[in-house]
C-alpha cells in the first residue's frame, strides 16, 4: 500500500508539473488581445516542450516524451514554415497541446498512457516543412551548408581550431583508456569535462552544429558518469564516431557537406538514444522506491541540455571519499591555470551568497550565483578534479531550482551553501595532512546538500498541492547564453556589480616572477658594480693626467737646466763674418751632441705628452658617454623593475569578501547587529602582502565585532544606532599602503588594560600610574594578554592580538592603536608597497655603511649652530617652524650616548612619531637596492631594520625602517653636552 502511494505522489508531482508547462504554452499560442501569434514569438517557447519532454522521459511514459520531442522540434524550427501555412501550423501545435493534455488527465487518474500518440501528429507536422523531415529536432538544420560549414570570423577561428583540436584530441586518448576500463572514473570525467568546453568554446564564435553534437555527447556523459548508462562497445563506438565527425565539422571541408548531411543525425540520434537509455533508468528507480516522497532523496534541476523535473539521487552514484577522490593527481601546469581561476570564482560565489542572504529576490545575483557555479563545475570536471565538481554540482542544481522560482531559499540555507564553499577552499589547498579533517568536512558539506534536495521537493510538492504557477519562464535562448560565457560574466563583472576593465589576461607562475624579480635585482646589483667601476676608471684617468702635467713639468725643468743655450752677444753690432766666427768657434762637437741628447728627449717625451692628452682627452668623451649609458640603461632597469613588480599587483580588496563574512559570523555567534563597511579595495599591493594579510584582518574584524561593538540595547541607551558599525579601509600612502580597521564601539578600556598588566607584574604600580595611555594600550600585544571576564570560544584566551602583530611586522609593517572610550577604536596597519627593490639613501655611521629608504626621507639639512639647540636632555634642530629631535644613528642602533658634532649632515626621516633627525657621518649618494629579508636574524624582534642589501663593493648593507625609529626617552645618563669635532674624536 505504501509503495502504491508514493508512487501515485511522484505521478502527481509530473502531472502538475506537465500541466504548468502545457498552462504556459496554452497561453502562449492564445494571446488574451486574441492577435495571432508570430513564428517568432512561439520559437522560444520551445523550452517549455522540452520540460515537458524531458520530465515524462525521466517517469517513464515515452509515449508523451516523443510527443513532447515533436512539439519542441516544430516550435524550435517554426520560423522556417513559410507564411502560407503558418495559419494551419498553428492549428496543428495548437491540437498538439490539447492531445498531450488529454494524455495528462488519463495519467493523473491512473490510466495508461497511448504510446502511439504521437505517430497521427507526424504526418501533419512533416506537410508543414519544404524538405523531409528527420526524427532529430534540428535535422533540418543539418541539411543546410551554412549549418554544416558556417560563416566564421577567420581571426576568431585561428583562435579556436587549435583549442578544439586539443580537446578532440584529449577525448580520442580518453577513449582508449576507456576500451581498456569502461568504470574508469577519471577518464569519464574528464571526457564529459572536454565535450562541456568544445560545446561552450563553439557556443561563444557561433559554430552551432559543433555546438549540438558536443551538447549530445556532454547529456550521454552525464548519464554515464552518474551511473546510469554503462558502457559497452556499443556506446564507445557511437561516441568514437562523434568525436570523428566533430573533428570533420572544425575542418570545415565544402567537399564533405554531402556526406556529412547524412552522418550527423545519424549520430546525433544515436546519442540520444543512448541518453534517453539512462532517463529511462531513472524514471525505473523512481517508480519503484519504496521510501515516502519526503524521504526520496530527488534533486530539482534542468540543465539546458537536460530535462527538467525531479532527478532521484541513486547512493551508488557519489564516488567513495577515497583519497584519490579527493585530493585526485592532477598535471602541475594544468592546476597552475585552474587554481587561480578557481580562487576568483569561489570569492565570488561567497560574495554572492552573503548579497544573496541580505536580498534574496535579486534575480542578478541568483543568476550570477548560477552562473559562477555551473562554471567552476565545469572546470573542475575539465581537468579532473571531481570531487570539486561533484559539490559545486549540487549547488548548482539547487541554484537552479532558486532561479526558476520553483524554491525559496528558507533560513539557515544559505549558511550550508557558504560551508560548502569552504570545504571547496579546503579542496583547493591538496593539504595531504589536512586529509582526514578534509573528508570529515566533505561528507558534512555533501550530507547538507543533500537536505537541501530534500528540503526542495518538499517546497515542490507543497508548491504543487498549491498550484503555484510560474509566471515568468526563463527562455531556453537566455540560459543558454547566461551558461555559454560565464566567464565572461565573473570577469566583466566585481563583487559589487562595478564593471571590470576590458582586457587581455594571460596567468603567469607565482614562482615564474619570483625568479624574474631576483634576475631584476641581480641586474640593478650589477648595474651598481659598475657605475662603481666606471667611477673608478674616471678618477683613475683624472690621476693619468694629472702624472702627465707632472711629468711634463719636470722634463721642461731639467730641460731649461741642462739643455745648450748660445752666448749673449756683445752690444756693438757684430758684422756678418765676426758673427759667424765667433758661432763657429763657440759651438764644438761636443756640444753639437749634447744639443742632440738632451732636446730630442725633451722634444720626444712633449710628444709622448700630447699623445696621452689627446688619449686621455679621448678617454673622457668615452667615459662620459659611458654615463650616459649607465642613465638610460638605469632608465630601463627601473622601467623593468616597476612592470614586474606591478604584474605581482593585486588589488588589496581580494579577500574582503571574506571579511563580510567573519563579521557575519561573530555578529550571529554575539547576538549583535552589525555591519561592514569597506573602502580602498581597488589598492593593489604585492600579492605575498595580501596573501599573508588575510588572516590577521579576519582577527581584527572578529574582534572589532566581539569586544568592541556593544549589544544593541546598550547602544541605544548610549544614544547610538542599534546596528553597530565596522569600517575597513585600505589606501596608499608614499611607499606603503595603510589598512584601517575601526568600529564604533565602546573603544578599549585603558584602565582595565592597565589593571591587568600590573596584575601580571608586567610592570610597576608607579610606573603604570604615570604610562601614557598610548603605551598602556601596546599591552593588548602580549601572549596571553586578555581582559575578558571569561574564557569562550570566541575570545578571552588572549591569542590572536600577538601573532597579528608578528605577522605584520615579518612584512616590515608595524600597527597602530587608537581608541577613544564610548567613541571606538581604530587599528592602522602600515605595510609596504612590496617588498622588492627600493630606492635608498646610503649612509655612513662610524665604519659601516646603512641605507634608508628615500620615500621616508623628507630632507637632508647640516648641524649649524644657528639652527641646532639643547632643550634638557633632547637635542632640538629648529627647521623653518618646525622644531624636531635629532640623534645620531650610532646612538639609535647602539644605545649609547653619542655626541652631535656641529657640521654633520643630518637627514630628516618619517617616523611612528612623527619627524626625526637622524646625524651620518657621511652620506654616500642615492642608489637602487635589492631588499632581502633578515630571515633567521630578524630574532632582533625590536631592531630598527627592515631588511638587507648587497652594495656595489659586495658589502652586506642594513636597510633601516625608519618607521620603527621612536622618538625615545632620553638615556638616564647625562647626555654630553654639544661637542665639537675635535672633543668627539678623543
């Protein structure tokens, strides 16, 4: 008796089912104006034909799903009946809709169904059309050459040939795997997975007769990876020939047409035969359940490929949680373009959920919801992933059956759609220790899913009983078109609805630009080498001339010494033959060779002279045009090192999905009300920044939330909004980005904190009592550190405030606390732009050299008396208005009290406390440094650095953080007073 009611329930469900389909298309060919229809209004009211199709197959009764598959065939090819006979086509659907009725109401009080029905309407239906007639609904089509061989866009083309020769290619080996092992799971996923692309990849250029075959393969694929076809070498045959006519139909060979016009419904067909086998099946295990209709573990669903109605879930079809099955092996290069991918659909489908939670009639985001998830299946399933495609499966079905208006989303729902997307978070980590926890999760996020199904036919059937109708069926053309190009719509689209930039994308390796960026900063160390040495050359060929003058000038000396000179002559004038007489007589051999000796060293060694002049002269024209060089190639290096590290630039809104998300929780988790409000997102920031920066974010919104948000009853009291308020912002300023976390709550209680850091001896009664409240607050940073009444799940433990502190600052940020009691309180983090290569100011302090990043320098200035001033312990540097502290560098580093030496430079930096001077020795120029982490040295928790580099000379350097620098209390120790140059060497 049981068996026969819940037998009687699932047909009473069809038939209302059926019944609000055949109300539709009633309505459809009776407009209420009583105009008569166009071909063109009635074509797209073919899905509803299909419903009607596809639910009957799926119970079993075949006369009406032939029926339904003729009725959809003339409506979906109703625009090619000429004009002349559309008055008698109408007549003829119009009888058509009035028989599948008939049928309907002898089902309903359990009469047997004609099978025969449709063969009388064949006949009618065939005199409709020009040319014969086929059984496949779009054999007409096939007919055509524009069909067969369409018109494409060749550059579009270019595009797709090569990547549907790749998938064909991956279905031809699948399919020897599958000869070989019929059951093996993987290769049937990842076949079904192909033809899912092939048939969205055509979709999107057009190609529409590629698209209908892949569409035929996918929908018997479905049915064998569900279980409900098993493959012989029948089937594999049938599938084989598809796949070869596929690769016939992208070759678009005019010569083929002929042939083709035969082949393809004849496979088409012999697909759907092959699908309609596993409906069949369906409709068997339905009818013979034995469990009551709320027990029947059904599914909503209608694929547009599909048919629509309830499918029964068989246990036997979900995969064992085997380990394979969860974490499957998968190509590394393959993964490395689906991880990211997956990434952005999982954000959003968060994003989407939390919208959903707060408006669940938005039509977009139900249908981006949809989208996202039929998306990330179809991914998943691609590259083999099934256990990721299995859940997001389920999701999809029930986003379905939201979309369609069949269900309402009851409370609570949302919350097992949003666990579901983390144990999808869980998936994509392939955490092989994290196993047993991950398949403990699975089967949770599974097991609601399935009562989610439940829960589904349950509203059907309570739907049913109440005859809901509805009244705005969704065109098959306009869910075709939202599932064809989903990713169209995830990437055109952000989490709040603005409109993405319109680009080429292409997915690098993390890894890929990390070993390009050490190249980037091995090129700027090298380029530093030899500015230094080209330097070096300059001052070595500025030493050459200078020897040069000095040689010059000692061979002109010894010249002037020792070289012959004639004697004066007398002061009478000497006649002409006394002259050369007396010359004759004076000037001897001997002398005749020391003119020789002497001269023509002095003459060569001039020479010699001017030729290293003009070489040297040479020498600088080379030289300078060597910096030159060096400036443009410096030019390009920077050009280089800004595009990569922009390419590792994402903006720093990524994750704050996640954030609506914590705050959510812990407002339910608290019983408050509270809302997140976020601005900034946009700000891009390394990539590694924001990966690490998620967690300590989390932990300041939840604790926002828990400590600072008061209870809605005490906020009103306190004249504030019932619904308090966390705000997140993020914005860049200079070199780094600031992200801010406020709430507008009770703020903290500084004396309570100070209370309990005396409780703990963390610090002396009197001092504690004269602490300002600035250093009081830095308390909350401590392991352990908590003023909660009591220790709960969600606070009181005093973990978290700590390691969000450690972390931040392994990135060389630092965070800031403000708070204002009754008022709120607001946390900033300070963190770097990136943590590549900067630009510095190098320094010399005593013998070792530092740089400083110059965006945190504001000036550099000298020591002068007229400027430099002692006021107590401090030493004051009054620039224009502005009076600031200076202290020399070897003092901050060291500790120790270092003199200010009147005349040493002084360079003005930005610190956590505002300006500060810090005294050099020397400063060595501007340079571009390569920034390393201290790895292991970085103990030095409290050090002033924030990195190290490698200088020219392959001198380790320290970058300093001026942003840790505090103006700090003077020492106790007298400070000296002002010395001068001469007292400080002592």
């Amino acid at each position: 008796m049981s068996s026969e009611l819940d037998r009687q329930g699932l047909v009473d469900i069809f038939v209302t089912e059926a019944s609000e389909a055949l109300d539709v298309l009633t309505k459809a060919f009776h407009p209420p104006d009583g105009t008569t229809p166009t071909p063109t209004q009635l074509q797209e009211q073919y899905v509803w034909a299909h419903k009607i199709r596809g639910a009957s197959a799926l119970y079993g009764y075949e006369g009406l799903a032939l029926m339904g598959s003729l009725l959809e065939s003339t409506l979906e090819e109703s625009t090619s009946i000429e004009a002349s006979l559309w008055p008698k086509a109408l007549e003829i659907i119009r009888g058509m809709v009035v028989s599948l009725r008939s049928q309907l109401k002898v089902v309903a009080e359990g009469g047997i169904e004609d099978r025969e029905i449709s063969t009388e309407w064949k006949g009618e239906v065939a005199g409709l059309f020009s040319s014969p007639r086929a059984t496949s609904s779009s054999e007409q089509a096939l007919l055509a050459l524009d069909y067969l061989v369409p018109t494409l866009d060749a550059e579009v083309l270019s595009y797709f040939a090569p990547e549907a020769d790749e998938y064909l290619q991956t279905m031809e080996s699948l399919l020897h795997r599958l000869r070989e092992d019929s059951k093996d799971g993987e290769a049937i996923s990842r076949f079904y997975g192909m033809a899912h692309m092939l048939k969205e990849s055509s979709f999107t250029i057009g190609f529409a007769v590629v698209c209908d075959v892949a569409r035929f393969v996918e929908d018997c694929f479905i049915e064998i990876r569900e279980g409900r076809i098993s493959l012989s070498s029948d089937e594999l045959d049938v599938v084989s020939r598809a796949v070869k006519i596929l690769r016939l139909l992208i070759c678009r060979d005019d010569g083929m047409v002929v042939s083709l016009q035969h082949d393809v419904p004849e496979v088409t067909q012999a697909l759907v035969r092959m699908c309609n086998r596993g409906q069949v099946t369906v409709a068997a295990q339905a009818v013979s359940a034995t469990a009551s209709v709320a027990q029947v573990k059904t599914v909503v669903m209608d694929r547009s490929e599909e048919s629509a109605g309830l499918e029964v879930e068989s246990s036997s079809v979900l995969s064992p949680l085997t380990d394979e099955y969860l974490l499957p092996s998968l190509d590394a290069e393959v993964l490395s373009y689906f991880a990211p991918e997956a990434q952005e659909y999982v954000e959003s489908l968060e994003a989407q959920l939390l919208r959903l939670e707060k408006d669940q009639h938005n039509s977009d985001v139900i249908n981006q919801l949809f989208r996202t998830a039929h998306t990330l299946k179809g991914s998943a399933y691609t590259v083999g992933f099934q256990s990721l495609g299995d859940l997001m499966h389920y999701v999809e079905d029930f986003m379905m059956a939201v979309r369609e208006g069949r269900i309402r989303i009851p409370p609570g729902h949302t919350d097992v759609l949003l666990r579901s997307i983390d144990v999808v978070r869980l998936l994509m980590r392939r955490d092989p220790m994290s196993l047993h926890t991950l398949r403990q999760r699975y089967a949770s996020a599974m097991d609601g899913l399935k009562h989610l199904d439940q829960a589904t036919v349950a509203q059907v059937v309570e739907s049913r009983a109440g005859v809901h109708r509805v009244d705005a069926p969704v065109s098959q053309e306009a869910h075709d078109q939202e599932v064809g190009e989903p990713a169209k719509t995830v990437e055109g689209k952000t989490t709040d609805g603005k409109v993405a930039e319109d680009r080429e994308v292409i997915r690098v390796s993390r890894d890929r630009l990390e070993r390009l960026l050490n190249l980037v900063g091995e090129l700027v160390i090298g380029r530093g080498r030899l500015e230094q040495r080209l330097h070096m050359l300059e001052q070595l060929s500025q030493q050459v001339l200078a020897y040069k003058g000095r040689l010059v000038e000692s061979v002109h000396s010894f010249a002037e010494k020792h070289t012959f000179t004639l004697p004066i002559a007398s002061s009478g004038p000497p006649t002409a033959s006394a002259q050369g007489t007396t010359n004759l007589s004076d000037f001897g051999s001997l002398e005749f060779d020391k003119y020789d000796d002497f001269n023509i060293l002095a003459r060569r060694i001039g020479e010699v002279a001017a030729d290293i002049s003009e070489s040297m002269t040479q020498l600088s024209g080379s030289i300078r045009r060597s910096h030159d060089d060096m400036s443009h190639l410096a030019q390009l290096t920077l050009g280089m090192r800004d595009e990569i590290a922009r390419a590792r630039m994402v903006p720093v809104g990524t994750p704050f999905t996640r954030f609506h998300r914590a705050t959510r929780e812990m407002a339910r988790a608290t019983g408050k009300e509270v809302s997140l409000i976020t601005s900034g997102e946009h700000t891009e920031v390394d990539t590694v920044v924001v990966e690490r920066l998620v967690d300590p974010l989390i932990h300041l919104v939840r604790n926002a939330v828990y400590h600072g948000i008061e209870p809605a009853a005490v906020r009103v009291s306190q004249g504030k909004p019932a619904a308090g308020t966390v705000y997140l912002h993020a914005a860049h300023r200079g070199n780094a980005v600031l992200i801010e976390v406020e709430d507008d709550g009770a703020g903290l209680d500084v004396e309570k904190i100070r209370a309990k850091a005396v409780e703990r001896g963390l610090i002396r009664p009197e001092m504690a009592r004269s602490m300002p409240e600035s250093e009081v607050i830095k308390f909350i940073f401590l392991p352990g550190f908590s003023t909660a009444n009591q220790i709960g799940d969600q606070a009181g433990r005093g973990v978290g405030m700590d390691v969000v502190k450690r972390v931040i600052e392994s990135m060389n940020g630092r965070i800031d606390v403000e708070s204002v009691r009754g008022v709120g309180t607001k946390l900033t983090l300070s963190l770097p732009f990136t943590l590549l290569i900067a630009t510095a100011l190098m320094v010399r302090a005593g013998s070792e050299h530092y740089a400083i990043p110059l965006p945190t320098v504001r000036e550099v200035t000298m020591v002068t008396a007229s400027v430099y001033q002692r006021m107590g312990e401090r030493s004051i540097l009054h620039i224009g208005e502005e009076a600031i502290e200076v202290q020399p560098l070897q003092q901050l580093l060291t500790r120790r009290n270092v003199a200010v030496e009147i005349g040493k430079p002084v360079v003005i930096v930005r610190t956590a406390a505002g300006m500060m001077g810090i005294v050099v020795d020397e400063l060595l120029g501007r340079q571009e440094i390569v920034v390393k982490p201290l790895g292991s040295l970085k103990s030095l928790a409290r050090s002033s650095f924030g990195g190290a580099t490698i200088d020219p000379e392959g001198r380790v350097v320290l970058v300093l953080d001026p942003a840790r620098l505090l103006v700090r209390e003077a020492p106790t120790a007298a400070v000296p007073e002002l010395s001068s140059p001469a007292t400080a060497s002592e």
